[in-house]
C-alpha cells in the first residue's frame, strides 16, 4: 500500500486519492505513546484472564505455551479459534477502556476526518476490538453488510496496537475492488442482520434466536480474488504503532492469518459525515449492535 502523509495538508488531494484507490494509508500518524498505552491496556487485561506466556515481557504479548499448542491443532483445519478466548473479536476489551478511546476517538483522527469530509465528522459510538490468535485471520468481506443502514460515504478506520509485521497478520485490502461493487451487487445488497420474514427459518434463527442471516463473508478463499477481479491484494509489510488505514464500505479487504506466536491487536472504528443519517445498530450510549434490537425483516 502506498503511504499518503504527503496529502495530510490537501483534503481535495486526499479525496481524490480516496475516490481512485479506495483506502487512505498514513505511517505514524496517531501519537505513538497514546498507541502504545492502548495495547499495554488490552494486554494487561488479557494477562489478568492468565492467557499470556507470563515468562515473557507484557508488551511482546505471546500466548501461554499450552494455548499455542491448542492453536496450531485446530488451525490446522483451518477453523477459527472459538475455544481459546483470545482469538477474535473481544469488543468487551475496549468498553470503557480510556486508553483506546484516546486514540481512536481523539483529536488527532477527529481533525483528520472533518477536513477530509470537509464538514463536522460522527464517529460511531461502538469500537470493534480484535485480539488475533496464532492461525487466525478476518475472511474477505465489504463493511457495508455489518453498517450499511446510514450514510454511504462512512469509512473505517483501522488502527494496529504495536508492530504488525507480515507473518502477525495485518489488513489487506483488493487492490480498487470499491470501483467493482456492481460486480458484487447481489452481496453488497444484503444486510446480517436483515431476515426474510416469509421463510419461517429465516424468522427463526434471526429474530427469535437473535443470530444473523449470514456470516457476511463474500468468500473464505482470498487467494482466488486477484484472478476474478484482476486485482492484487495490498498490505503493509511492516505497520507500526501510530499508522492507520481507512477505506470505504465498498472496499473488499479481510486479514492476513497470524502465523507467529504473539497476539495481534487492533481495533476498527467508523466515521462519516455528521449531517448524514447514521446507522442505528452502532451509535447511542449503549448500541444494539447485531443484537435483537436491529433484526430487520423484509419480504424476500
Ligand atoms: O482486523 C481484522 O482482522 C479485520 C478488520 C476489518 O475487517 C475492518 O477493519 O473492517
Ligand atoms: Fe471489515
């Protein structure tokens, strides 16, 4: 991915690149402190849950021998780590977590998203917290189906907690897969949380179980992409604490799998212009989030 520090002070420059490529990356643009105190807040709760090798330094964040044992087992099969608490999705880590909330909804971001929008930026009030385990990786997918009630010009913004070279896992992104969409209409149409009301198994598992229409991956086969859409995954061979990437809704990206013995943490968060309706699974003191609240139906 190519870095655009060089446009932080052109928010026309940044728009335009955002319009042509799909994705904005800046090296070491968060105060890297602030970053750094953020992982030393997950870590440190993730060493109170004894998940951590605690022969190791705090901040390398390794996982306990035993569970690394576990992890290489199951994924060998390619599943995700269910069993093993670290290995996924931990939003519950960032909830009134100060330290996470410093960077990805200080000054610093805020500033760059009003420029960038060129009016006052929302940002949702739900942070998404990944704490990534040996063998573990986010399967392709467009962010719309998990948010796509509200503006269409919200972006994500996804920040690494500490150094994120290649083999730990970070985001990668379709090389312009946002200028595709049409290709993937039929995907980009439908919504997790949206059921059919005229299919009584549908009803079932959506609104009475609370669970979701689809798991919202668009395919569990990355490698197969560049092919199909003539198109290269992008990444960076080395994030650092303080870089950032933010991409639009329409944006086909996932994660590398984490192929070291260390944890990869990161969070993503969204923004998008104040003026615009915003989705309301994710915003207010408390969001729905996927829960029953947001189970939408619709004839099919
Ligand atoms: O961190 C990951 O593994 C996935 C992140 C993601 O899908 C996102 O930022 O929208
Ligand atoms: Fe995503």
């Amino acid at each position: 991915m190519e870095p655009s520090n060089e446009l932080l002070d052109d928010p026309g420059a940044l728009r335009e690149r955002l319009a042509a490529e799909g994705y904005l990356y800046f090296k070491r643009f968060l105060p890297v402190e602030a970053v750094l105190a953020g992982r030393r807040s997950i870590l440190s709760r993730l060493a109170a849950e004894g998940l951590l090798d605690p022969g190791r330094d705090l901040m390398e964040g390794v996982l306990r021998g035993d569970l690394l044992e576990a992890a290489a087992a199951e994924s060998e099969g390619h599943r995700p780590l269910r069993r093993m608490k670290a290995g996924a999705f931990r939003p519950d880590l960032a909830r009134a977590n100060s330290e996470i909330e410093r960077v990805v909804y200080g000054p610093e971001l805020q500033a760059f998203y009003d420029r960038l929008f060129g009016e006052p930026a929302l940002h949702f009030d739900f942070t998404w917290l990944r704490v990534m385990g040996p063998g573990y990786g986010t399967p392709t997918h467009c962010d719309w189906v998990y948010m796509g009630r509200g503006s269409t010009e919200l972006l994500t913004c996804w920040v690494p907690y500490g150094e994120v070279p290649l083999e730990v896992g970070g985001l990668m992104v379709l090389e312009r897969s946002h200028l595709q969409a049409e290709r993937i209409r039929p995907y980009l149409d439908k919504d997790v949380d949206t059921y059919c009301e005229n299919r009584p198994a549908d009803v079932k598992r959506v609104k009475e179980e609370g669970g979701w229409s689809f798991p919202g991956w668009l395919t569990k086969n990355p490698q197969q992409l560049p092919d199909k859409f003539q198109a290269r995954w992008l990444t960076c061979r080395h994030w650092e604490p303080g870089d950032f990437i933010t991409f639009s809704m329409r944006m086909i990206h996932g994660s590398l799998d984490n192929a070291s013995d260390r944890l990869r943490i990161s969070t993503d968060v969204r923004y998008q212009p104040a003026s615009q309706p915003a989705d309301e699974r994710w915003v207010g003191p408390n969001p729905p989030a996927h829960g029953r609240a947001g189970k939408r139906g619709r004839i099919c």
